[in-house]
C-alpha cells in the first residue's frame, strides 16, 4: 500500500505551495513532490500597459527583493530604448541592488536559517523561531535588524524609498547621490562586515559540528547557472550567464538577450511551475541551481578580498568540486552578503558616483527588451515585447523559484529518503524536509498575505486516498 | 513611547490585498504617522518600538464586515516555515523579545473577496473600507485605545 504525507502551508490566495511524499508498504519513501505556484498572472497584468511603467509595477511581485524586479525591467526598458546608460547610473542601480541582497541575505540566514541553525533542527517548535532566537543569542538577533536596516538604509538613501522605488528609468536613473548621502551610507560598513563575518563564524562551526549530516543532507548533482564578468569574477548586477556542469566546468557563456537559445523549460502535470534546463544538455541533465550555491559553484573567483577568503573555503568544501549539499546554501548566502557590503562600499568610493550624468533618455527603438540580473535567490529574466510606441504586448518573466523548482523537487525527495523510515515520523524529521526548501528560500507567497489561516498540514493518505493520520502545526 | 503608527498592510497590485494601505492613504489623524508596507518583515520592529500605539489594517479573508480590536505579542507565531510572512503578533513578540518593550496594538481587518491581479477594490471591499474608515474616526476621536469596540 502506498501512503501520502502532505506538508502544505495553506497558502494566501491563489493556490498552494505543498510537499507530499507518497510511502510505500514498508515505510520507505516512494516517491516526493514540490508544488508551487509561478507569477504567470503578473505577465498577463503587463500587457496593454506602456513599458516605462513595468520598473515600478513589477516590484509588486514581491515584497522581499522588489528592487530585483525594478532594475531587471528598468535593464529591459534599456534595451526597448537602445541607448546606453551612463555610467554613474549603472553605479548606483548596482548599490541599491548590493542594498537588496544585504538585507535579503541578511534576512535570510539570521531569520529563517537561524533557528534551525542556532537552536538546532530538533528543538521543541514552540521556540525554533526567530523569536526563540532573540532569547538565545539577543546580541546577535539585534545585529541581524541592524543589517536589514542597513540594507534599507541604502537603498533609502540612494533611492528616496525603501520598498517598491521608482528610481531606476528606461536610460538610467532619476536622482544623482548627495555626498552626505554616500557619508552615511559609508560610516557603518565595516561595522555591517563585521556582523556578517560573525554570522560566517555561526555557520562555519555548526558545518564542523555536524560536517557529516551537512555534506549528505541534500546533496545532489546538478548543473550550475550565475552571471559571471571579468574573467570569471562572481558578479550579481550585470555579466554574462554562465552555466557549469556538474563537474564544476563551464559548459557555456551568453549573454542574457539570448535566453531562449539556451534554456527551455519541462511541464509536469502535477506542477503549476515549470522545470527550466540547460537546452544543450536536455532533461534531465540539463537541470541547474541557481542563487547562492549556483553562483559560487559557477564562479571562479570574487573580486573583493574579504570574500574571496570564504569563497576559497567554499571551494576547497568539496575537493575543489562544485559543493552539491543545499546546507551549503546557507554559508553561501553570507560570502554573498560580505561581498554585497564590500562592492558597496567600492562603488561609494568611485569617483564617478556622485557625478549628475545619470540618464540618457530617447524614444522606443526596439520592439524587445530583456533584462537580466542576479536576485538575491537566483537569476531573474524579464523580458517584454512592446510595439511601436512603447505598449507592451507580451511579457516573460522566469525568477529564481521557477529556476529551482527542479532542484528543491531533489532536495526534498533526497531528504525524505534520507529520514523518513516507517510511518512515524518525528517533528524534527518534518522540519529537515521543510529545511530542504529553505536552503534555496523559496518566494512562495509574496504576492499577497490577506489574514487567513497558514498552518502547516502533514496529511497521510493510503493509495486508495483514504485518510490515514494527520499533523498539523500553526 | 509616544504617539500613533497606523500601519497599512497589502499589495495595492492585488484587487482587495491593497485595502489596508488604500484605507491608510484616505486618512489623517493629529499625531497619528502613517506607513504603507506590502508585508511585514523583522525590521518593523525597530520602527514600531516607540510608539505608543500601533493601529495594523489588513485585508482579510474571514468574510463579515471590518473590525477593530486588540492584538497581543505571540512568539510561536513569528514566521512561517516555508514563506517570509510575518503576523501582526509576530512582529509583536520580535519587538518584545528585542527591545523590551512593545505598544499596544490593534488590529482593524477589512475583509475583501477578490485578490486577482488588478488595481480595483471589488464593491464588497470599498464598503467595508468606508466602514473601516469610520471606526478610524471614532477611534482617534475618542483618544482612548481601552476598548475599540466602544468607540
């Protein structure tokens, strides 16, 4: 007999994002599923609109990273324009981005890694959460709002709001950077390194620590995507796309307007989202990660020093081979989020980036645009066709979750095998196979949040689809 | 601790999700400071620690018309495994555990019925923002937050 567990956070609104795991007679995992939903409906919501107001509509998909969204459409409204953009402009879009990616990377280890990595992965529930973790270390819990704050600061500074800016415009930006803005922003970053490079330490004695279960705990396989410049040189605003085998190798470079030469995506009947895959290389070994763990093992260095310390760690993780377990994604995410504050600071120290050529503005040359960059959680392409005079016709959007979809599909499989044996199943079992998921921090319910009922159901279900047991945590 | 946030919660892209800052937007209060977020995130915290009062207005899903009333800080409810949600409590008890302190809050819930893509409250929600707005009134007017439901 087969039995069904399904872990579903009851969504929001417009679907589910749930993981069932089918067992067979004996107990053992047959066979796991990830489903999530996709931001198709955005696509549609673009269409008809003039496509100088895609930089500030498209933010609204998520509330977490809305700069990633704002600047890949403003890059896509470059290209509709067909002009190059000024150089202080391309700086400061980049700052506020390293803006975003210190906050969300800052929110990612400190808010949802946390717990599971301070407090352990088998602590009661009741308190593995950031609330139990501001009474376990509130010292460090006070430096991880300080960090999100400062990422705010900076995109605050520079763009005259903290969430949902309007300052990135087809041809540039719409403000030049005051000196006493760069002042405040530059005051308190090596204060902000200095947090990270703690949080570096957290991550690092909790791998040795548990080095065993780290090293298989979803580890797997798999090609590897991330924009790349300068030879090689992580980049997270604007490069080429890279793609590395899973031997670590490059297996191909292009830039981002050529996408669709390079990438397709699978359909599943179970899934509202789509499996992209290297086009090369086909299903299933074309299937690739993206985000922290993607860019690293993509990459062949950093370009700031403090870094490219931990990116030399990093390497050396795996025998020089690309790092496959998801736990790694977590000492990722904080190499990035070092990298983030230093190119910050290098960009404030340009001497180029208070200057006041920051637009060059023209009417709509190209009836495509596509504008790639690197989201805090993975590479995010949008790309919009518009016709003569700027009203866009059709839109396509591919963000990081959809990028992933395959891989946290084997994440969750791999762990479930790993853990679940027999048809009672602990707490703390549930919570790696939910970790599984939060290694790659899935956007799953941005879009809305209307107050309704989220608990975490885990259904069994016999092979008939008769109700068996059922957990449930709020 | 001084003073009023009234703190509005939605995406504005999403039909009824945007009733809670479309509310905010429509009012004025003396004293009372205004913000506008899409959701809450942990750095909220800092932000709420010095007010007296916190007023969050929602969208909500339980169908009835809008109500006031009081929330508590519940720390086993600061996130969700899998999203980067935040409740109202939540961020309540983050703000406790933090700084030691924490305002008293309410909650004003505004329940719509339709959260598609588009820009339009659907007719269900604009009632019941008029609605919201008008306890707003009595609320303020009153100066006192003891009990909501009074006012």
């Amino acid at each position: 007999m087969t039995k069904k567990i399904t872990i579903s956070p009851v969504t929001r609104i417009e679907g589910h994002a749930k993981v069932t795991i089918y067992l067979d007679d004996e107990g053992r995992v047959d066979r796991t599923y990830f489903h999530v939903d996709q931001f198709r409906g955005y696509e549609k919501f673009t269409e008809g609109r003039f496509y100088d107001e895609l930089p500030m509509i498209t933010p609204r998909i998520c509330g977490i990273c809305p700069v990633s969204h704002h600047l890949a459409a403003a890059k896509a409204c470059d290209e509709i324009l067909g002009r190059p953009v000024p150089r202080t402009a391309s700086l400061l879009r980049e700052l506020i981005h390293m803006g975003q990616v210190i906050q969300s990377h800052a929110m990612h280890f400190f808010e949802l890694a946390g717990p599971d990595i301070v407090l352990g992965w088998d602590a009661d529930p009741a308190v593995r959460n950031v609330v139990g973790l501001v009474r376990a270390n509130p010292e460090l819990a006070l430096k991880a709002v300080k960090l999100r704050k400062y990422g705010q600061t900076i995109i605050e500074e520079v763009a005259g709001r903290r969430i949902h800016p309007t300052f990135a415009i087809p041809g540039g930006v719409n403000a030049s950077l005051s000196g006493d803005s760069r002042d405040r922003i530059l005051k308190d970053v090596d204060e902000m390194i200095a947090y990270i490079r703690e949080g570096v330490s957290i991550i690092l004695a909790f791998i040795e620590e548990h080095k065993e279960e780290c090293d298989a705990f979803a580890a797997f396989p798999s090609a590897y995507m991330g924009l790349v410049k300068d030879g090689g040189a992580l980049e997270l605003y604007d490069g080429i796309v890279r793609m590395a085998g899973r031997d670590g190798r490059t297996l191909d470079e292009f830039a981002g307007r050529y996408y669709l030469s390079h990438i397709a995506e699978k359909v599943d009947d179970w899934s509202y989202l789509k499996f992209p895959y290297f086009k090369p290389l086909g299903d299933p070994e074309g299937h690739y990660r993206v985000g922290p763990l993607g860019r690293l093992n993509a990459a062949d260095r950093i370009s700031t020093p403090l870094a490219q310390e931990e990116f030399l760690k990093f390497k050396a993780m795996n025998g020089g081979r690309p790092v496959e377990s998801s736990v790694y994604y977590h000492y990722a995410w904080l190499i990035e989020a070092v990298y983030a504050l230093e190119r910050a600071r290098e960009i404030l120290e340009d001497g180029d980036v208070l200057s006041r050529d920051v637009l060059n503005p023209g009417p709509v040359t190209n009836e495509e645009g596509i504008g790639v960059i690197e989201a805090p959680r993975g590479t995010l392409f949008h790309h919009y066709w518009v016709d003569e005079n700027g009203t866009v016709k059709k839109a396509n959007l591919i963000v990081a979750t959809g990028h992933n979809n395959w891989a946290m599909c084997q994440a969750v499989d791999n762990v479930a095998r790993g853990y679940i044996q027999g048809h009672d199943i602990p707490e703390g079992v549930l919570n790696r196979v939910e970790g599984a998921i939060r290694c790659y921090d899935p956007c799953l319910s941005c879009s809305t949040h209307a107050i309704g009922e989220m608990p975490v159901v885990v259904e069994v279900y016999d092979h008939q689809g008769a109700f068996v047991a059922s957990r449930e945590r709020a | 601790m001084t003073g009023t946030l009234l703190l509005g919660i939605g995406n504005i892209h999403r039909e009824d999700d945007g009733v809670g800052p479309k509310c905010v937007d429509l009012v004025s209060f003396p004293g009372v400071h205004r913000l506008v977020v899409q959701q809450l995130v942990p750095e909220l915290a800092e932000t709420i620690r010095d007010y007296e009062r916190v007023v969050f207005v929602d969208a909500s899903l339980r169908g009835g018309t809008a109500e006031l009333g009081p929330l508590l800080p519940r720390d086993t409810d600061t996130s969700f495994p899998l999203t980067h949600g935040m409740t109202c409590e939540g961020l309540l008890a983050l703000t406790e555990a933090l700084y030691g302190r924490v305002p008293k809050a309410f909650l004003l819930s505004i329940p719509g019925v339709s959260f598609g893509h588009g820009e339009n409250l659907s007719a269900r929600a604009l009632e019941n923002m008029e609605e919201a707005r008008g306890i707003l009134e009595r609320f303020f007017r009153s100066g006192t937050a003891a009990d909501p439901s009074h006012n």
